[in-house]
C-alpha cells in the first residue's frame, strides 16, 4: 500500500494501554504512592503518528467502550485473572488486545487463549513493528523481544499520569542484576546488565513539570539494582549532585563496604536504598540462593548507611525451607533490632522463570487448584517444608500486623529523627505511616479462600500448570470481587 495512505490509517490508529491491577489489600490503598514504569515507558516508545492513552487501573477505572483501536494489556502474575477479565471483556466488544510483561513472558499460551497477540520478553525491538501490523490489519499472535542495548530510549510519558500519584517521577537507568536468587524473574527475564546512557537518564531526571515541589525534588529508580556497575553508578550520581534532587533505589546489600560510594551517594541526594534482606535464616537464605547476604553483618552493614543519614528499606520473604512459624513471627522483632527503617513483608512466591517454581515443581509442592490471585505476593501458593500453607499465611499475618503495630512503627520513626537527613526521615515518616494505618484500620492483606481441605491435598504431578484460574476470592473484601471492578483501587 502506498506510504501516504498507511501514514494516515497510523494517525488514525489508537492504542490504549492498560496497565492491569487487583488490590491487594481489603480496602485498598489510603494513598498511591508511585507509579509503574511499565506503561508510560510503552507510552513513549510509540511512534508520534500513532494516538496513545496510558489508564492505570490502581488508579482509574477501565473504559470497556473506548474508541481505541487496540488494547495493551500489562501485568503482573498475581494480576492475570483481572487482566484476562479484561482481555475477554474487550475481545466479546470487538477490540483486538495484546499483552505483555512477565507474566506473559513465561505464559504466552495460556494469555492467547483470552487476547489476540502476546510480546514475550521486551517490547523496544517488536513495538513499532507490532504497532504497524494492528494498524495494518495484520497483527501476529507473537512477537519476541530481545533484549538490546539501552542506548536512544525516550523518556517516560509523565504527561499521561493522570495526578493521583504522590511521586510520579520513576526512572529507569540499567537493567538486569549479576545475582540469581531463587523466587526472583529478573536474571531469565533480563539476562546480564545493561546501562543507559548517563546524558539519557539525566533528561529523564530532568522532567519537571509536575505541580508539588516534592514531585519535582523526588526520583525513583524502578532499577533492578541500580549500583551493580560501580564505573556506571559512580559517573550518574556525579552528574547528579548538581541537580539537588532526592532519590531512591533498589541495590544489594554488597555496597556498603564501598565508603566511597556511599559518600557519593549521600552528595548526590540519596535518601532511600532498597536492600532484598529476606531472611534472618542461614538455611532460608541458601534456599534463597542468597550467599552475599550475611546475617552477622546486616547491623553493620545497616549503620553504614544511616552514617549518611540514608533511610534504609528492606524486604523480607515468608516461607523458605528454613523457615518455621516462629521463625517467621520473630522477624518483626529482629529486623527492628537490624536497624531497618522500612520493612516490606511477602511471601515467598514460586513465579515460573525462576529456580523457586522449578524446585516446588519437582519436589510436588506447587499447589493445585490456586489461581493466580494467589501470586500476588501475599498468599501462599505453595506446600511450605516445615508448616502448613495455612501456618505460613497466618505466620506472615501475625508477623505484618505486628511489624506494623503501633508501637514497632514509632518506634522506627523515631529513632529515625536523629539519624535520617530529612528526605530521608520524611520518607521514613511516610511509609511507616502508610502502613502503620493500614494496620490501624485493619486494612490487611486480602487472604483468598483456598480450595478445600488443600492441606492435604495430593501431590501434584511433575508439570501440572498452577494458575488455571478458580474464580476463588475471598469473600472479605467487595474489591476482591471481580465484578466489583472498575472502580476499586490499592
Ligand atoms: C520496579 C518493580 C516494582 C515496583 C513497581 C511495581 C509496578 N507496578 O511497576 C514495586 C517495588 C512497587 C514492585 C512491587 C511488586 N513487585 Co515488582 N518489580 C519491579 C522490577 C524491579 C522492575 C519493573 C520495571 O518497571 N521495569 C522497567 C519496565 C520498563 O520494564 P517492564 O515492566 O518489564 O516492561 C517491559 C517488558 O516486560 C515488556 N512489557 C511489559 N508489559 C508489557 C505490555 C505490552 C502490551 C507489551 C507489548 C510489552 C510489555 O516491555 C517493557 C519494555 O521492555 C521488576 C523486575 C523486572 N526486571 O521486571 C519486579 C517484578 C516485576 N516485580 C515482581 C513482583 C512479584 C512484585 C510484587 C508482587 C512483590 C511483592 N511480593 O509484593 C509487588 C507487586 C506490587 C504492585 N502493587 O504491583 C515480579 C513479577 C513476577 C511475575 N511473574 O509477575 C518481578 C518480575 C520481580 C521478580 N520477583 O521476579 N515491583
Ligand atoms: S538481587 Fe534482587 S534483582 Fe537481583 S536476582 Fe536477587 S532479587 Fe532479583
């Protein structure tokens, strides 16, 4: 067909991205903090002849009756049930849809039972391509990315965030992390590491049209781990202490030996760091695959980063083969006494792409009959080695409610004051806040009904595919129900 007339089908050509959601909690978020990358990223690498639309369902209701040409679906694995919900909705109102992400990326077979086209891996190398074919009349059923270098990507579309984000400035600036730990996607996902530009990533920190002041002074790096590349780190944050913000990160706990690093961290404006402790267990964290992680040192380690004032946030995993329901319970004291400021509480989650769900698999401890809803993190999905799944979810429950009580929260915040810069400490402040009053309220965890009698449910075969979707949901919370949805937001 003639160039001229496909420019104008393009113009004409409208596609809607949607990135997917269900709450995670009974009455979903008091407040969003950040966004996902994910869809303003996609946003940006459409070409200019084509019109695009970012909705977030966390914050925004879908439009089943839009007038956009196609529909592209991002998401989680613990969010699939709702986006196949929408992928059908669509589908039955003549859209044609595409999926990514990695969910996706490990499922394509089972998403192209409910949308028209899936992208496996990364979208940069097949978007444009995917985008001419819809606009064409000629969409495949999949696309493979490949992984390339980051060199020339645009910068995310901060103009389509609708404004209830507290902090919308989210970057990313590498890809990939060197470590293979046992429940993580990222090395099957991302393999190896690459870096942006550093002249790149700056524009991006240089967006600032945003209406607060905060929004303006905050970047988030929706990094991997940010600081894997010292030659990289160290030539970015150079470039960044002349911009005065406060930023934000993911990275291993390695980088406090580095007192150089640090103190580059701490001039560049660094107020919060991101470390994956997981586990007070030496047998937890073999079964993490997590040797770097040294439960002697983890105080230590700690106080190097508040020696720079740097508030210091940290995630832990419910249900390794170490762990036990004391175990697990006790972590609320222990990591008060490690010194974190900020604790993030999941449970161990067997995602496929990773050794977890390979060993679960084989060992027959993938539990059948739990849909994906159960991926989300906060549920189990799995036969725990020295509990029940009912143990194990009640062991992460009692550990969330007290790790968040009252008294462990202002106990954090307070020592704090005098050790956290005040970006830090304001960070500090809010998120301990934002759990403390989910817990106040008793906002928790939305825990889905399992099947019945499923602790003794047998074995599974070797292969069996976890996730057929049971349509179970736990009948606490309205906005556990899909057909509660659009409005409910986390
Ligand atoms: C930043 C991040 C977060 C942030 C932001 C979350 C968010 N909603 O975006 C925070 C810290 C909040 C977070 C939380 C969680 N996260 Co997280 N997170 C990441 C991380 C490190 C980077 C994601 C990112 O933004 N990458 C940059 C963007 C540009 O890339 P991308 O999203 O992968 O998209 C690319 C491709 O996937 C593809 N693509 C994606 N969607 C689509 C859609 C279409 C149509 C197309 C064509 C292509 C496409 O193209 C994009 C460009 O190449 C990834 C690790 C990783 N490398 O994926 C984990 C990861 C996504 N998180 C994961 C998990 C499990 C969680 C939690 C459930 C953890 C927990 N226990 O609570 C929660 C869920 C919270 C929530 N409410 O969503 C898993 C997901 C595994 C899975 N199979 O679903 C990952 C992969 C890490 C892991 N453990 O393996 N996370
Ligand atoms: S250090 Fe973090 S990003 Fe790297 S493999 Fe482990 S969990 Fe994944």
């Amino acid at each position: 067909m003639h160039e001229a007339i496909l420019n104008e089908q393009r113009r004409h050509f409208c596609v809607e991205i949607v990135v997917v959601y269900m709450p995670r909690y009974l009455h979903g978020h008091e407040t969003d903090f950040v966004p996902p990358i994910t869809g303003i990223h996609l946003a940006a690498l459409t070409p200019a002849e084509y019109e695009v639309r970012v909705i977030h369902q966390q914050v925004e209701a879908v439009n089943f009756e839009t007038d956009a040409d196609l529909i592209a679906l991002s998401f989680f694995t613990g969010f699939a049930p709702e986006a196949y919900r929408l992928a059908d909705e669509y589908r039955t109102r003549g859209k044609r849809v595409v999926a990514g992400g990695p969910h996706v990326t490990f499922n394509a077979e089972e998403a192209l039972a409910h949308v028209d086209s899936v992208v496996v891996g990364e979208a940069e190398s097949v978007w444009t391509e995917l985008l001419r074919d819809a606009a064409a009349g000629r969409l495949r059923s999949r696309y493979t990315g490949t992984a390339e270098p980051l060199a020339g990507l645009p910068t995310p579309r901060y103009d389509l965030l609708r404004g209830r984000f507290f902090i919308p400035r989210v970057v990313q600036a590498t890809r990939g992390c060197p470590f293979t730990c046992s429940f993580c996607t990222v090395p099957s996902i991302s393999p190896g590491f690459r870096t942006r530009p550093t002249g790149e990533v700056i524009r991006d920190i240089e967006f600032d049209r945003f209406p607060h002041w905060w929004q303006r002074k905050v970047v988030w790096f929706w990094d991997d781990n940010l600081t894997v590349n010292r030659a990289f780190i160290r030539e970015l944050l150079t470039a960044m202490v002349p911009l005065r913000k406060w930023w934000l990160t993911q990275a291993s706990l390695d980088i406090s030996g580095d007192g150089l690093l640090l103190d580059l961290m701490k001039r560049s404006g660094c107020i919060g760091i991101f470390f994956g402790i997981e586990s007070f267990g030496a047998e937890s964290l073999r079964d993490a695959h997590k040797p770097q992680n040294k439960v002697s040192t983890y105080q230590a380690r700690i106080r190097e980063l508040h020696e720079r004032g740097i508030c210091v946030m940290a995630g832990f995993i419910a249900g390794f083969d170490g762990d036990t329901k004391e175990s697990v319970r006790a972590m609320a004291r222990q990591l008060y006494e490690t010194g974190v400021d900020v604790p993030f509480l999941s449970v161990l989650t067997p995602y496929r792409g990773t050794p977890a769900y390979r060993k679960l698999e084989e060992e027959g401890r993938i539990l059948p009959g739990r849909g994906w809803e159960f991926y989300n993190g906060y549920n189990v999905a799995f036969r725990p080695r020295n509990m029940s799944p009912e143990e194990l979810l009640g062991a992460h429950r009692a550990l969330w409610r007290e790790a968040f009580s009252l008294k462990y929260s202002a106990l954090r915040v307070v020592r704090s004051l005098g050790r956290l810069r005040f970006g830090a400490f304001l960070m500090c402040l809010a998120m301990n806040g934002f759990y403390c009053l989910k817990r106040l309220r008793g906002n928790e965890p939305i825990a889905f009904d399992a099947p019945a009698a499923h602790s003794n449910e047998p074995v599974p075969a070797a292969g069996t595919a976890p996730g057929e979707l049971t349509g179970i949901y736990s009948g606490q919370a309205e906005e556990s129900v899909p057909g509660a949805w659009p409005r409910t937001r986390e």
